[in-house]
C-alpha cells in the first residue's frame, strides 16, 4: 500500500468525493493536509472529516492579500498566500509515498525537505494569467515548479504554461472530476417547484455562477446583455450567483440601463448552487481569466449548455456548436453573436450533448486513472 498526501489550502466540498473515490484504492491510503479551517468567502467550505481519508489541519498563517494586473486588459485580482510552519514536520510524521501539492508555496515550504517521496504539483495556471506576474514573481514560480519530482496539468492550456517554462513533464494528465449525482439529484416535479421559487419563468433562463470581481468580465458581459433585441430581454432572465467587490457596481449598472431581467442572486451552498444549475437552461461565464473552472464541469453534470471565453482553461471541455460556444468577453459584437445563436439554438441536444461529454469526466473515472497512475510511478522507483 502506498500512502498519497494532498496538500490543500482548505477542503473545498467538491474535492471530498475525489478523495474518497482515490481512497477506494485498496492499495491507496489518502491523507488529506489543509493549511486553513473556513473561508468567509465561500459558504460551506469549512474543515471537516472525511470517511475513508486521514485529514488534519495546520492553521496557517494568511498573509496580507495582494494585488495582480493584467498588463494587457487592465483587470486586477486579490491573491493570498497561506504559510503553515507545521507543513514539514507533519509530512515527514506521515512518512508519504507521495505528495500532491496544490501551489509552489507548497513548494517553497517544502524546499531543502529530505525527501523520501515523489511530489508532484497540480497545476492550473495559464499563460494568460501569468501576464500579472512581475518578472521576479514569474521567476520564483518557475524555479519553485521545477523542485517537483512529476507535473498533473488540468487542462492543456496548463501543459502549454508549464512547456513555456521549459518544464516539459513528467506529466500525468488529470483534470477536475464531477460527482455528476450531485448534479441530478431533484426530479423534473421539483425542478418545476423550484423553478416557480426562484422566479425562472422566462424561454431561457442564463445562470451565471462567480466572484463578483473585475477578473470574471460580468460587467463587460452586462454590456453587450443590454443590446439584445426586445425579444431577448423579454424571453430572457440571467440569474448571477455570487458575491464580491463589484456586488454595488452591477447592481448600479443594471439599474441605470433598465436591465430587469438580471437578477443578483448572492452566494448561495454548494447544494443551491446546483439547483439553480439543474433548474436553468443555459450556462455562462464571461471571465477574463480563469485557470480551470470546475463550474463549466459542474453544469454540464447538471445538462446545460455552456457559454465561456477563450481566457478559461476549461474551454476545452466545450465542443462549440454541440454543447455550447467560446467568445472573447472583450468583443462585445462577438458575445451579442453568441447570444443571438443561442436564442435560435436547440437547447436540448445541446443538453444532451453536454450529459454525454461529462460522463468522461466523472469523479469514478478520473480518480481511477490517477490512482492507476501514482501506482504505476511508485512501483517503478522500486
């Protein structure tokens, strides 16, 4: 039996079914590592036990949050970076065969360790969001990444980030999974009940789940929402879920240019998150920059099309004009196009599409792949 270790900022809900699925391995004995104990910004993400996996939790210290531009489009993000002192010392208790670590941070906290392990690193970062770094802040992340021992990319704009960076493997290919159940647990009698409860009584009902932050393009997608066509507005509803620093500025814009068919919904469970997914019709994220996005998987487990940009990593999961279609949120002819296609698109073959393409994705699936692959690594270097 090998013993894997994650090591994780938090324990985020939608990673404990991966757990347990890895944990499933007979010859697998998965301990989980988490720096921090809840995230205000986040409901239901908090530490917690989980069956079947060993967890423990360090407290890390938080670090002020910073700030990160894009140079090209000017949007800004807050980052933070979490510092647990306890980190060596609880790895070499543990005495792993193998450690994932989720960041170089990680990394860095790990650094001069004598190791007896293979570390790997997930990692999610694209060339596109690298444009904020400094050079000195690109050079440590390339420098950190290059300490670990095997690379698990999420998508191939990963691939590609690592490559430019002259890291060219050993890679093993992995991605976000979806516990597609959780997804489809409400029968079409309560989805109509719900439906009724959250006010989607229009054709076609958008769902738009993000931080309300400059870096998600809502506002920029706001912009080209108002030029639809009457039509549009009058058999359109999009329901924003989240919340963040933008909360009074979209408010304000919606209210300024009439838009009653955008409704700001605020944060909501991980579980209401996936009755507003299972109870629209349509799926779309306008971000300027996401690494992977695990929403885009989460509503095609609930059977939506999927609308997203050509800065989200997760794109790849979208096979456009089958189940959903790629803009650039920056080119607002471009979203009002897309907006105007699906207006006249079937919305159930391209539901249907999205049911059949997630299945590949599956939680089962893609942990029994990884656990197949750390088996295979570990059995080699005896």
């Amino acid at each position: 039996m090998i013993k894997v270790v994650y090591v994780v900022p938090i324990i985020a809900p939608y990673a404990i079914p991966r757990y347990q699925e890895l944990a499933k391995n007979k010859d697998i004995e998965v301990h989980v590592i988490a720096e921090r104990d809840t995230n205000a910004e986040r409901a239901g993400w908090h530490f917690q036990n989980i069956e079947g996996v060993k967890t423990y939790l360090l407290q890390g210290k938080i670090t002020k949050s910073f700030e990160i531009k894009n140079r090209k489009d000017g949007y800004k993000m807050q980052k933070s970076r979490v510092f647990s002192t306890e980190l060596r010392k609880k790895i070499k208790e543990i005495e792993p065969d193998v450690v994932l670590a989720c960041n170089s941070t990680q990394l860095m906290l790990l650094l001069g360790q004598k190791r007896t392990y293979k570390l790997g690193v997930v990692v999610e970062d694209t060339l596109r969001a690298a444009e904020g770094r400094s050079t000195v802040d690109a050079f440590i992340k390339k420098m950190m990444l290059k300490t670990a021992d095997f690379y698990l990319p999420f998508s191939d704009d990963a691939v590609a980030f690592l490559e430019a960076n002259g890291i060219k493997g050993p890679f093993i290919r992995s991605t976000w999974s979806m516990d597609v159940d959780f997804f489809r647990d409400l029968s079409q009698a309560e989805i109509e009940k719900k439906k009724i409860e959250y006010g989607m009584i229009k054709k076609c009902n958008y769902v738009l789940v993000a931080g309300l932050i400059p870096r998600k393009g809502i506002l920029q997608f706001l912009e080209a929402w108002k030029e639809m066509k009457i039509e549009f507005q009058r058999d359109s509803d999009l329901f924003i879920l989240g919340d963040g620093i933008l909360k009074n500025d979209i408010c304000r814009y919606t209210i300024e240019n009439g838009l009653k068919n955008v409704k700001l919904v605020g944060n909501k469970s991980y579980e209401e998150v996936s009755h507003y997914l299972q109870c629209g019709d349509v799926f779309v994220l306008p971000t300027l920059e996401d690494l992977c996005s695990l929403s885009v998987l989460e509503a095609m487990a609930a059977k939506k099309p999927v609308l997203t940009t050509v800065y989200n990593g997760a794109r790849q999961f979208v096979e456009e004009g089958r189940n959903g279609y790629i803009f650039d949120t920056l080119n607002k002819p471009e979203v009002i196009k897309v907006l105007e296609t699906m207006y006249q698109t079937d919305l159930e073959s391209m539901s249907a599409a999205s049911e059949e393409i997630v299945e590949n994705y599956s939680t089962k699936k893609v942990m029994e792949n990884l656990a197949q692959e750390l088996l295979k690594m570990c059995s080699a270097e005896q």
